[in-house]
C-alpha cells in the first residue's frame, strides 16, 4: 500500500511533555489504540471515512516546546485534512489549555506542589470523542483497568477502520457507524457481559438514527451533563463523571467513583481509609477548579510507582 504524507509543525505553549500526556491518555501499556514507542505517538483517526495515521514528536521551535505532526492516508493529504487533524490531536493533548492558574494554585498547596511539580508539563488529555469516552467508560465499568483496555482493543480489532503500514496493521477506534451492522451478540463475541454489548450497540444505533445528541452535552453544565449522560443505558455516576472528564474536558470534574482515585487520595492525604463519594468531593474541592487535572497527576504518579514511566 503507498500512501500520501505530510509533515506540519506548531508551537505549543510551555510547559509541555507530550510522554507525560501520551501516559494520561493510553493508561497502560496493552493500549493498542493510543500507541507510544518512547518518543513518537501514533493513532489511526478517520476523516470523511477513509483511516489517516497520525504521528506527533515533540520538538524545540525557536526555544519554546512544538509539536512536529506527520498524517499519512491513501487518499490527498489536503490542507482541510491537515486543519482537521492539528485541531483534533491538540484537543486530544490538551494543548489549548491555560495551565498557569493551575500551577500558581498548585505552588501553594502543601498536598500538590511536589506532585506537580514532578510531572510538569503534563497537559489534561481528552478522546476525540464523546463517543469513545462513553464506550471507554462502559467497557472499564466494574472490571480492572487492565482487562479494561484489552477489551478495547478486541472492540478496536474487531470494528475499527484498518490501516496497514508496513505489514503491521493497526485499528482505529470504531466510530457509531461501525456498529451498524454488528449485533449484540457480536460484540459479545469478544468478552464483553451482555449488559455492556447492549449498551454499546444502543448507544451506536441511537446515534446514527438521531435519537442521542451528544453533541448537545457540550452545551449543558456538568450537573445537567450528569442527569442527561445517566439516562443512557449502562451510564451510571462514575461513568458519567469520567465523561465529562475525559470526554469533554471539564476539568473541574474529578470521578469520585473511581477505586483507584479513592487510593490516591487515601495515600496522599493519610487517611488511613478509603474515602467516600461525599468525603472526595469535599476532600478535592480545594483544588477547584482544576480537581480533573490533579486526577491526572495521581494517575501519573501511580503509573510512574509501578515502573511504567
């Protein structure tokens, strides 16, 4: 296969570490989807249907830290798919986000500093859809977070648009669309409960007919984004909550639900227990409006404690 390929460059506003980011974003290293190999980042995304991989490198511009990005497609690499692509990847990697108010607030807080300032740099990730945070959330539900991201990757292996580059064959994430013709018992097929198949496929079939906006939770505060997200089947708090996190970048949104949170917490607190919902909340509030960010640092930190970075 010969493929069409670009390269385009642009500054990114320091601090930044594109591998801090790229961890936040993959969480472990089974994730097939969001690929690292220790300086490069790749993805499959797709633009008017047709699988365009993406890689980006972090380079130095005129002393400040920039992003070098190379698309690779069978088709034209046009000047609207290069605009497509930078604003999705910089959505992806945060690279719009403001992080000074964050790091005055984190200078001064005797819980944060030193846990900020080890990762700095690290910018709030977000997944090019709200589709795919809403699928991420129903297929990490009451499962390990490593069983949880080998399951994704079976949905991403079984359903996503296929790009093969240099025999590997990699998988984009499968969009509404892909789901068309599945069945729930095909999504079954690939260890998912029954529960969660019928979730998944409902959410895809609601989507393609219209009768799901996600588009309209972008609008609503996060209270209103809550109540409409838990309507959808297999949607519950913790799930809802990941969403606006990861999904639409509310960065003041920290999963209370979330076992391994509750462990952070419990540690760099000192609580001598697991914290509750309500305990969280009132625990991570002093952090407002930036408790999402700080639930990526934690992340960071246990990622780095178990030797993966």
């Amino acid at each position: 296969m010969t493929y069409e390929t670009s390269a385009l460059s642009f500054p990114v506003h320091p601090p930044f570490r594109l591998d801090l980011t790229v961890w936040a974003l993959r969480r472990r290293k089974t994730n097939i989807v969001d690929l690292w190999d220790g300086s490069r980042y790749s993805r499959i995304l797709v633009f008017d249907n047709e699988p365009v991989k993406v890689t980006a490198i972090q380079k130095e511009m005129h002393t400040q830290p920039g992003i070098c990005l190379t698309l690779q497609s069978e088709r034209e690499v046009t000047p609207q798919l290069q605009h497509d692509a930078r604003l999705t990847l910089q959505k992806m990697l945060g690279l719009t986000v403001d992080l000074q108010p964050f790091y005055a607030m984190a200078g001064s807080n005797d819980i944060l500093s030193s846990l900020v300032q080890r990762f700095r740099g690290v910018r709030p990730p977000r997944f090019p859809t709200i589709f795919e945070a809403l699928i991420n959330a129903v297929a990490c539900q009451q499962v390990t977070l490593d069983l949880g991201i080998v399951m994704l990757g079976r949905l991403s292996e079984g359903f996503g648009k296929e790009f093969v580059d240099n025999d590997t064959v990699m998988h984009a994430f499968p969009r509404p669309e892909d789901f068309q013709e599945a069945s729930e018992d095909d999504i079954r097929e690939l260890g998912f409960s029954r529960q969660k198949a019928r979730a998944m496929k409902e959410l895809a079939d609601g989507i393609l007919d219209k009768r799901i906006d996600l588009t309209s939770f972008e609008r609503m505060s996060d209270r209103d984004a809550v109540a409409h997200l838990t309507n959808l089947r297999g949607i519950g708090r913790w799930s809802a909550e990941y969403v606006l996190l990861r999904g639409l970048g509310r960065l003041d949104s920290f999963p209370g639900d979330d076992v391994g949170a509750q462990s952070n917490l419990e540690r760099i607190f000192r609580l001598g227990h697991k914290p509750g919902y309500e305990e969280i909340r009132t625990l991570t509030s002093q952090w407002h409006p930036y408790e999402g960010l700080v639930y990526f640092h934690l992340l960071l930190e246990k990622l780095h404690q178990k030797g993966v970075i």
